[in-house]
C-alpha cells in the first residue's frame, strides 16, 4: 500500500485513532528539509541539509535564504541539521544551528552555534560547541538541538560510523552533550573533572541519534536513536549511563553478523523499546495541542524507512508504541504549531512541509 502511495502522489486523508486526518502540502521543493522551529509571530524556520535557512510566513510562502549562515560539510547525512529558539528569543532574537562543519583533508564533526535573527539574516553566527575529534566520513551526525527547562542545552551526536569511539569518553562520538547556552560546560555534568573524559558528555554508548524532546511532564529527556540492520532504540538517557553501542545491540551488523543482545551485558542501560525491522527515526516532538486530544500526551515520532509518524505513549519511565500515521514518504522532522496542528518534513531532493489537522 505505501508503494503505492508514493507512486500516485501524497494522499490528502490518512485514517488514524484521532479519526480522518488531512495532509496539506504548505511548500515544496525543498532540498532534504531537515529541522524547524515556530517563531513567536507564527512563521517557520527551516533548514535544508545543502545549508539553507528559510522563512515560511504565515501564507505559506517561503522567504529567500537567509544570509549568514555557517558553510557546512554538504556530503551523505552532512550540512545544516537542526534549528532552535533561545528560550528568551523574545528579548535576544538568538537561533541556534547545529550543522556538520567541515574540518581538513575532508573531515568534519557535528557543530552547534548561534546568532542573532534580524530581518532575513542572522547577524553574528558563532560557534559555541564541536564534536572533537573532526573525522572522515559522511554517515551519523546526530544533531538535535534540545533546551531543558533550566535553559541548558542538549545536543544529540551520531558516532560517525566509526563504532568503538562511541566507548570512549575522550571523545565526543557517540554521545550527547550537555552545555550552557554560551557554550561552557555546567559544573554538575557527570563527567567532570574525571581523568581522559570531555567534560561537556552527558551520555554515551549512542549510536546515532536524530530524535529528541524533553516531556512537559517530567522534564525528562527522550531520545529515539537510529540501530544497525535492526535494533533501533528509544531511551530516556540519564547522566553518566552508558547505552551500549557498539558493543551490544538489539540489531545485527549490517553484514548479518550477530551483535550481543542489551541483557548479555547489564552494566549498560538497556532501551525502553527497541524496533526489528527499523523505524530509522528523525525528529520527535510531545503532542499537548488541543486540535487532536488523542495524541496528547504522546510522542509523534518521524519515521524515514517506516514513512510516516510513530505515536508512542510514554507515563513515566515507561513507553509503548500505540500507533503509526502512514504518510508515504520519509519523515524528518515533526513539530507542533502553535495551532496544534501538526507540521511534518518530508525527506527528499524535493522535499515539503506538510500540515496534518483533522478533517472536518
């Protein structure tokens, strides 16, 4: 049925337990959109991997690329990734970019930086993290940018395929950091102070993560990470843990080899749910709006090889899929707009921003 689907063309209706949703196409043409964010006024910013930042206004129409953003690594899953509000946007107009920065000889690493929003450029764009070391490769940047409620920053970081790093705390691959909003590191962070460990490293043992939100319930983080030939994870990371890879997975090597199962080494934290076949999830947000009561309190999960929206329903500690939204197309990213409608990124060299609201 989804070939289908993406041979005739986007549907117009998908059928879901919130009832009959309508699917919107607000623009298109985009190339491989990737992260957005709603400014206060209700416009949109949204990047594009070849290092676009763009404008949809409030008719839908798409501004220009704004002026000064950073160059990036363009190349496989590289380029201008995520996109996020300051929390006190509404006084300092800072954005902040995560992005695949290019280093020497063809290398690169994941960078977060930050600028001011003025007109249609950013004024000022400074860098305030990089993933060291940078590294040769196109494949596993993470980049999801994420405020917890005491403004502090996290950063989701793929291992860049290069698998064992992501054990090794001199390193960032593999991990996600946690910095204040200039870029310094806070001083309760778990690893601080330890011997051969980067103080800004909040978790470890990722493989490659490209979904995350805090829960308004708990305040606690979420993230859904990518697997290999299988095994792909949602987890809800806590300080100082270790998750595993490469050196368990409920996923094989893309080879076919066997990798050890999460409970063959229980010193590592072990996923809340694990998903054989893959979802491949990208962008992820916690549903609170009042235009579809069904999915309050749940997270709607971007999927890229499963095509559309994973609904997982999460109480504490605890998590359960409840649901998929077939939209028959790779999803990137999923947002909630101020309205409570949905707004979803579709994944392709003409990529769309879709709108889902229900059908009345």
């Amino acid at each position: 049925m989804l070939l289908a689907e993406c041979a005739f063309g986007q549907k117009s209706t998908v059928q879901t337990e919130a009832g009959t949703v309508k699917v919107e196409t607000l623009a298109k043409d985009l190339t491989h959109p990737w992260g957005m964010a709603f400014l206060p006024d209700k416009r949109l910013l949204v990047t594009e991997r070849t290092g676009k930042l763009r404008i949809l206004d409030t008719n839908n129409k798409l501004s220009e690329p704004l002026a000064g953003t950073p160059r990036v690594f363009d190349k496989g899953q590289g380029g201008l990734l995520d996109v996020a509000l300051d929390p006190n946007f509404q006084q300092n107009q800072l954005v902040y970019l995560s992005f695949a920065e290019p280093g020497e000889s063809n290398t690169a690493s994941t960078a977060l930086g930050r600028g001011k929003l003025v007109g249609n450029e950013i004024q000022d764009f400074e860098v305030i993290f990089r993933q060291e070391p940078k590294v040769e490769g196109p494949n596993h940047f993470g980049g999801r940018i994420v405020f917890t409620p005491e403004g502090q920053v996290l950063l989701t970081l793929g291992e860049r395929f290069k698998f064992e790093p992501a054990q090794n705390l001199s390193n960032h691959l593999g991990a996600i950091v946690r910095i204040n909003q200039d870029g310094t590191v806070p001083q309760d962070n778990p690893f601080v102070g330890q011997a051969n460990a980067e103080d800004a490293i909040w978790s470890y043992g990722h493989r490659n993560i490209e979904s995350a939100a805090i829960d308004p319930k708990t305040n606690k983080l979420w993230v859904a990470e990518m697997g290999p030939l299988g095994g792909d994870e949602f987890n809800q990371p806590a300080a100082g843990k270790n998750y595993g890879w490469p050196v368990v997975s409920w996923g094989k090597n893309y080879d076919g080899t066997d990798i050890p199962d999460p409970p063959t080494h229980p010193a590592f934290a072990d996923a809340v749910i694990q998903w054989t076949p893959t979802i491949s999830p990208s962008g992820m947000v916690f549903y609170t709006g009042a235009m579809f009561p069904a999915w309050q309190g749940s997270t709607l999960i971007g999927g890229l090889t499963s095509s559309g929206i994973v609904r997982v329903q999460v109480n504490g500690e605890q998590a359960e899929e409840v649901e998929r939204i077939p939209l028959a197309t790779r999803v990137r990213d999923v947002e909630q707009a101020p309205d409570g409608s949905v707004y979803v990124l579709t994944d392709q060299p003409d990529g769309k921003i879709l709108r889902l609201s229900p059908l009345k």
